[in-house]
C-alpha cells in the first residue's frame, strides 16, 4: 500500500473514459502507471510492448492488470504494430507508448509517437511518476519499482492534440515539446516528494499542466 497524490487528476477523469488516447510516459515509469491506470479506468489501454525478453515481463503485468498488449517496437515488428495500435485506437482502446522505448536514449522523445498520433488522429497524453520507496534498476532506462509502504506522485499534462498534416520541422517540434513536457512532469513528480537529488532539467512547455492535487492509496 502506498499514499498517492496527483497532479493533474482531474484531466485524467476527463480524458480516459473518451478514449482515443495515447498515455505516453518515459519506458522506467511503466511499472506503477500500469498498476494505477487498472484501479482508475474501466475502458482498456493497450499498451505497445517490445519483442526483446524484457518485452515479455511487460506482457504478464499487462495481463495480470488484464489490459491488452501489442507486440513490437520501431526496430521489430514496427509496421504490424502501428497497424494494431491503430485498430485498437479505432476500436474505441487508449494505447500507451514508452516514447523513449525499446532502446533509448533514455528520456529522449522518439517521434514515432508523433507519428502515431498523426494517424491515428488521438491525443497524446503525458504522464510520469516517482516514488519515495523504490528501486531504481542498473538498466539502461533506469527503471523504477515502485515499493509498498511509501509515497507515489504521479502527474498528468493536459493532451496534446497533433495536426494531420505537418512537415518535418512541425514534428519535430511537436516531438520536443512532449518531451519538454514529460521532462516538466519528472520536475513536478520530485518536487512534491522532497526528492531534491532526483528532479532533472527542466525546461519551457508549451503544454499546459494543471496543479489540481488529489490523494488516495494504491
């Protein structure tokens, strides 16, 4: 059991029942967003999961949570995942992406996700979260588990909504402010847990963040 707060909670109530989301989130925070996403939303997230052996362990906590999982990556299994992530999206799903997945650099924006959204037409939605009770992994993401008996904060940005059509300087603009704004989450996530050695760089969003703050346990 953990004491959760929340920044944003009120745009997750908002969005998640709609649907047509893209929950996007750096690859070391799927661990507790999978597990909060099953305790606060009836309609399911499938959620994009590599092929690598890593991939496999992403697939049983997906289906444990029973939610649904899409196989593949930008490097295997790319093109069939697009297509299952589109059919699930018009299939009335939300999908979630580790933007910075299967291989990194970590906390570095792929815009593959851009390019989802563009055609598939959903929003994208940051999160992120940190904890007071963790282990940080020696891989590659710097992967968090969260641990029971402590604080979790997670944060949500309002989505963003990504044109149609776009040349290639407009997504790449697009692709810097997602990662601009996951960035500004990790800040807001160590700041309200005193986590000072754990913040991160911050830098301008363009994608306004509310500061609506709500607690509970999980």
């Amino acid at each position: 059991m953990n004491k959760v707060s929340i920044t944003g909670q009120d745009i997750f109530e908002k969005y998640v029942e709609q649907g047509n989301n893209i929950f996007a989130f750096w690859h070391s925070r799927l661990f507790f967003f999978a597990y909060y996403y099953a305790s606060n939303a009836k309609r399911k997230v499938s959620v994009l999961v590599s092929m690598s052996r890593d991939g496999d362990y992403g697939v049983a906590l997906a289906h444990k949570l029973k939610q649904d999982v899409v196989r593949g990556s930008t490097s295997r299994g790319g093109q069939a995942a697009i297509r299952n992530l589109a059919a699930r999206v018009a299939a009335g799903n939300n999908i979630a992406i580790t933007p910075d997945g299967p291989r990194g650099p970590a906390f570095r924006v792929n815009e593959g996700v851009i390019k989802l959204a563009q055609l598939t037409g959903a929003r994208i939605f940051p999160a992120s979260y940190n904890a007071t009770h963790k282990k940080i992994l020696k891989s590659w993401d710097r992967f968090i588990l969260v641990k029971p008996f402590g604080r979790v904060h997670m944060a949500f940005a309002k989505p963003i909504e990504i044109p149609k059509k776009m040349n290639a300087d407009e997504v790449e603009s697009y692709r810097r402010n997602l990662e601009q704004t996951l960035l500004k989450l990790d800040r807001i996530c160590a700041e309200q847990l005193n986590l000072d050695g754990d913040k991160g760089s911050v830098v301008s969003v363009g994608a306004p963040i509310e500061d609506n703050q709500k607690s509970g346990n999980l």
